[in-house]
C-alpha cells in the first residue's frame, strides 16, 4: 500500500506482472485480505487493463470497510 492517491483513491504497488490477469488477481487478493473479506467479495469493475482502476467490494459493512481504510485515506 503506497496510501493516498487524490481524494478518492488509494495508490497500490503489487510484485505481479500485468500479464495475463495476475496484477489484477492480486490486486482483488490484497484488498480482500486487508478488509477481511474473501476473495470473491473484491473485483475490478472498470479499468482492468489500465493503471487506475474501479473496485467493487460486496458483502463487507461500510462503516468496517472505512474503518480498515481509514488511516489509508
């Protein structure tokens, strides 16, 4: 996690290469993980070959997803 990025973004760095999928599998498995969330409850919506993205995230309370971000934002 790098932290802020703009007023409605969190900037991450992930080890994956953007082939084939994987940066955005790892992506989905970072943020789940980091909300305590499974891994189907994180997916990129918008932006699946470009650098910024959109992420969809089910299942979680908002009040506790903002909680887990909070010192990120």
């Amino acid at each position: 996690m790098k932290g802020v990025y703009g007023e409605e973004a969190v900037k991450l760095s992930v080890a994956a290469p953007p082939v084939d999928g994987k940066a955005n599998a790892e992506v989905e498995r970072f943020l789940a993980g980091l909300l305590g969330l499974g891994p189907s409850a994180v997916s990129i919506v918008h932006g699946a070959t470009s650098r910024d993205k959109s992420v969809l995230v089910r299942g979680g309370d908002p009040a506790e997803i903002l909680k887990r971000l909070g010192p990120l934002l």
